[in-house]
C-alpha cells in the first residue's frame, strides 16, 4: 500500500515539472529573440546604416533572421518606443527622422553629466587608468587616420565611457546613454565633415592632459568645450540633411 501511494505520487508530480520547465524555456527563447533583432536593428539605425526613411519590412526582418514575425513585431514596437521608429498605419513602419530641435537638450543634458562625471574622475584617477584613456586616443588616431568612421566612434564611447568608470559612477553613462541617442545618430552625419575626426582627438587630449595635471576644473570646461562644439556641426549639417531631419516649424 505504501509502495503503491508512493508510485502514485511520484505521478502526480512528474507533470507539474514537465509542464513548468517548458514554459521558462520558452519565455526565455522569445525574450532572447525579439532582443536579438532589437538589437541589431537599434545598432544599424544608430549607425545610420539605415538611414531616415529607410522602410521596415518585417516579413523580410524575420526571414533574415530565421523567425516568425512576432519578435520582430516586439522589437519594432520598442524602437517606436525610442523614437527610433515610425509606425504609419496606412503607409507602412519607417526609420524615423532625427528630431533635430530636440537634439540642443539632449546635449545640455549630457554636458551637466559628463563634467560632473569628469570632476571626480580628474580626483581618482590612477596611472594605469590614464594610460588606458591615453591607448584609446590612439585607437581614434588609427581610426581617423583610415577615415574609419564606425571605429573611430567606438572609441569615442569608450574614453567617454571610461571616464565615468574611473569617476566611481559608471552609472553616469548609461544616462547619458539614453539621452543622446538621437544625437549619436546625426554626429555619424558630422564625423564625414573635413577633419572633423582629428577635432575631436585633439579635444580628448585636452581633456587627458587636464585629468593627468589633476586640475578637475579644467577637465571639465575642456569637456563642456567639446561637447558644445557638436552643436554648430549639427547647424552647418542641417541644411544639406534637411530631408533626414523632423522639425517643429
């Protein structure tokens, strides 16, 4: 009797685990699946590899990527959410234009964080950290100097990014992350204008050479200078962009 009571619970429970294991799995496997297009759709449009107006086609998105269409539907609907996309419905799904009028505040924004961040860096900083901001001004050096424009801002995420590590508030970049992404997609425009590459090389060197001589303050004006320099390149480049940018007059 106790053995038979034993099988039976035995097979009372076997289906609850096979029924609840599948179901993680397979919320994990559509998570992972809408992040991958997500992802790489984000990425192409950041990069303005796809460029404003540029039509989604989700059937095609889905067959590129062996899925259905319900994860690409997700990750469009996340980009609509980030304005990276627009969802006309009558006329089809578009890589959004570049707000231009929002793009002055995205840059305030990033400069109030990003000096902040810097001023404490400049106070922490340890050798070994300046010689790896120092190797990353070399890899933007060998970036400009191959004209390769997808390397050379690589780099320049990774020395704005490093800044706020060392600053002890790595947190202060992924805000700044979130706020200047429509920026980052017009400064792809401004990094094609005439040496505009070695500009900002010799500006990061600025900033270095203030962190290394621990004058906090100057690091911070000497970065609030580079940063607001991104806004008369954004001017000179808005007449000739005019079909790729979204304006309020």
């Amino acid at each position: 009797m106790t053995i038979r009571n034993s099988k039976e619970s035995v097979k009372q429970h076997r289906p609850v685990r096979a029924r609840t294991a599948p179901k993680r799995e397979s919320r994990s496997i559509r998570d992972a699946a809408w992040r991958l297009v997500y992802e790489s759709l984000r990425s192409s449009i950041v990069a303005m590899k796809m460029p404003p107006g540029t039509p989604i086609r989700e059937k095609e998105i889905a067959a590129q990527f062996g899925l259905s269409r319900t994860p690409v539907r997700e990750a469009v609907l996340r980009l609509a959410d980030e304005g990276l996309i627009e969802v006309f419905p009558q006329s089809g799904t578009f890589v959004a234009r570049i707000p231009y009028d929002d793009l002055p505040e995205a840059i305030v924004i990033r400069k109030a964080l990003e000096t902040a961040a810097v001023r404490m860096a400049t106070e922490r900083m340890s050798r070994s950290q300046e010689l790896t901001l120092a190797s990353i001004i070399e890899r933007q050096r060998e970036a400009a100097a191959e004209g390769d424009t997808e390397q050379f801002h690589r780099a320049d995420e990774a020395f704005h990014a490093k800044i706020a590590e060392i600053s002890g508030y790595p947190g202060i970049w992924k805000l700044v992350l979130q706020v200047k992404t429509q920026v980052d997609r017009f400064r792809q425009l401004t990094l094609l204008m005439p040496k505009r590459m070695f500009v900002v090389i010799e500006d990061h060197q600025a900033v270095l050479e203030r962190m290394s001589a621990r004058d906090a303050e100057g690091a911070a004006k000497a970065l609030g200078e580079h940063l607001d320099a991104v806004l008369p390149a954004l001017s000179e480049q808005q007449v000739q962009r005019e079909d790729q940018l979204a304006t309020r007059s």
